[in-house]
C-alpha cells in the first residue's frame, strides 16, 4: 500500500497500521502545502479500504482497485478545487515524452480527477447548471477512453494533437468547477453517503476544505457528527488555521511535511523522468500553467526589490494591470506562492536576514502578511488589487522598520 506516495513515511506507516487494525476514523483531515501528496495519500487511501482483501498493494486486480486505478470507481467523490491544468498538462507532455504505459495511467488518472467533480449525484437539483458542460463531458470521456495503458498507443504526431484536443475541452471544464464547495453540493453528498452502495466502502474527498463557506462547513459538520457507517470522509487543505474548530475537533488530523529540495529532485525524477531538475514542485506544475510563468517570475522579484529599495508602486503598474485582467483567485494564490518561496531564498542567501534574530523576524513577519493576503483573498473574496497594494505598503513598512 501506498507505493505511489513518495515520502511522507511516518505518515504512510500510520495509516497501514490503523488499517490492519481496523481502527482509521470515519473523518480524517490530510493538512500540507501543494504538492506535499496529500491527494495521493487519500487516493490510496480510498482504494485501501474499498479493497476486498487485506493489505492489498496498488497493483491488486480485485474489481474495486481496478476502479480506483482509473478513478472511475463509483463509491468515491471527489469535491472541491484544485490545480488541474497544469497536472493534467505535465502528465500530456510525459506520455507525448516517454510513450509508456505508467504515464497513460497518470494521464487517465490526472483528468478523471477533474471528471469526478461532475458526477451526476453532486449535482442533483442543479441538472440545468450541469447540463451547459454535458456535451464537453462526454466528449472528453469518450476520447479518454481510447487511451488504453496496456495497449500500443497512437502515432506520435497523431497523439500530440489527440492530447491537445482532450486539454482544450479540459480548460472549459476547469472554469466549471466552483472555487468554494456549494452548500447544495455537501447536501447531495450526504444524500449520497446515505445510500447503500454495493461495494465495501464509500469515500467521500473534500480538497481546499479551507474554503467552505459558513453554510457549507456547518453543512458538512452536521454529517461528520453521524458518519454513515462504511462512510469515509477525507478533507484536505493547505491551511488548516482556516478549518472551523468544530470540524478541526471531529476530524483525525494528519500533517503532511513540506517537500524538501531532496524529495521534489526525486518525484520529478522518478514521475516525471526529468533528470536533475533545480524546479520545487511547486515551480514545476505552475510552469505548465496557462500563466505566463516568466512574467509572473520576473515580477515576483521586481515585487520584493520594489518593497525592499523603496522604490515607486508605479514601478509594479504592469503586475497590476496583469491582475485587474486575471480575476481569478488562483492566479492570485499562485502569484503568492511563488513570492514566499521567493522570500524564504533571499533569506537563505542574505546574511543581514538569517544571522539576525530582527532579520528572522522580519522574514516571519511578511510571511504572515503573505498568508493574510492569501486568507483574504480565498476566504473573504477580497480584490486581488487591493490586496497586493496592501500587501506591498505593509512588508516595504515592516523592511523599513527593520533598517532603522
Ligand atoms: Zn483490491
């Protein structure tokens, strides 16, 4: 079990461990930065205990584990947001790349993630909303299908545009998908939940569980205080501060650890078969974004030199006008992302900051504005203007304090 999550070993044996003992909660909540594996985790989590026999590796041919390999096993729902493009993209090039039958798998893997949030049980009574995606829907589904692991895969030429037509429809799904989980969605789940299914075990898996709104995390709570049994719920998020406590309270909480360089050198390595890779993996998924990533990596360090020499805000117009076109609160997410790992390296190199305890300081101050802005924007729906404009006049007041 859990072959496929690379690191993360106290947590892995954890979870073997109350699996053989029949003792894994109903409700457990998986909290890490992007890409620390928290999906991989509840993925093999969820074909664990849908399994029909004991301790079963990944590769194990009962029906329920066939299923879950090709995310199309109908006990498991998926809900809530996350970086779609830029995986189901990485996994396109690979198989372009290495044409082997373990990048078809990611690939198929990659989109049915998306797939999921689609399910027909998730969007009862919103038939109509739905019914706007239904042509796109099976069109990818059809073209997914014809994508077969264990068979010889297309021509070259014929693949790469056979990829790109599967990603364009993918990039009008992605816009469906709602940024914060809707309160009728959690209803539907429980519905759902409730139902009796044919298989083992039935798992639901909330991501960003941090951005459900009030109703919907009162919603949810609700179904955690009674868990059908063969009912499993799994949350996960990169900023547990902002799960309400009386879900904090209900869930068993597993901390995933950042990916160190090590590790990140070894997943592009082992997944991605890229060879020396200096990217985080972070770096790497955001750069198959549909971002400019150099715009975007450029004006991250024109954004810290600006607050730190005191130069004009005018000098960040064209960053601005970037997010007066990009509304979207990923982009904004993303674009802070990237600047605390911009600032955790300036730290590393800079001797004034890491030989200091007011340099540490300063450091752990601004990223607190960092994730402030980052809550303001997910949470509250803040404007994404207003927020780096804020940002940038309290870290170049914070650094100016510092220099004094
Ligand atoms: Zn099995």
């Amino acid at each position: 079990m859990f072959e496929n999550l690379i690191g993360q070993d106290s947590i892995k044996q954890q979870l073997i461990s109350e699996i053989g003992q029949n003792r894994l909660p109903h409700s457990i909540l998986f909290s890490g930065e992007d890409y620390s594996g928290k999906m991989t985790a509840a993925l093999e989590l969820a074909r664990a205990i849908s399994c029909s026999r004991d301790n079963a590796p990944w590769d194990c041919d009962c029906r329920s584990c066939k299923d879950h390999r090709v995310m199309n096993n109908p006990d498991l729902l998926l809900l809530g947001k996350r970086y779609f493009l830029e995986e189901i993209k990485a996994s396109a090039e690979l198989m372009n790349r290495s044409r082997a039958g373990f990048s078809v798998y990611m690939f198929i893997r990659n989109v049915r993630k998306l797939l999921k949030r689609f399910e027909p049980a998730i969007w009862e009574g919103q038939e109509k909303k739905l019914s706007k995606y239904s042509g796109t829907l099976s069109s990818v589904i059809e073209m997914l299908e014809q994508l077969d692991p264990e068979k010889e895969l297309m021509p070259e030429d014929a693949l790469k545009k056979y990829l790109d037509d599967i990603i364009n429809q993918i990039r009008t799904l992605t816009a469906a998908v709602p940024g914060t989980t809707p309160v009728d969605q959690i209803r539907n789940i429980s519905k759902w939940a409730h139902r009796t299914s044919s298989g083992k075990a039935k798992i639901v898996i909330i991501e960003q569980a941090d951005t459900l709104l009030e109703s919907s995390a009162n919603s949810l709570l609700k179904i955690l205080e009674e868990p059908p049994p063969h009912v499993t719920f799994i949350l996960t998020t990169d900023r547990k501060g902002n799960i309400i406590q009386t879900i904090r309270s209900r869930v068993r909480h597993f901390e995933f650890a950042p990916r160190s360089e090590e590790s990140s050198r070894v997943i592009l390595e082992k997944l991605f078969r890229y060879e020396d890779s200096k990217l985080s993996l972070f770096q790497f998924f955001q750069s198959w974004s549909d971002t400019d990533y150099n715009f975007i990596s450029t004006h991250i360090r024109l954004f810290m030199d600006s607050c730190f020499t005191g130069a004009s805000i005018r000098d960040l117009d064209d960053l601005f006008q970037y997010f007066d076109k990009h509304k979207d609160k990923d982009e904004l997410k993303r674009f802070l992302r990237l600047l605390s790992d911009e600032l955790r390296l300036r730290f590393i190199e800079d001797p004034d900051l890491n030989a200091t305890v007011e340099g540490q300081i300063l450091i752990s101050d601004i990223q607190n504005e960092i994730n402030l802005c980052s809550s303001n924007s997910q949470i509250y729906n803040q404007s994404s203007l207003f927020l780096l404009e804020s940002l940038f006049y309290n870290v170049r007041e914070k650094y100016e304090a510092f220099c004094k």
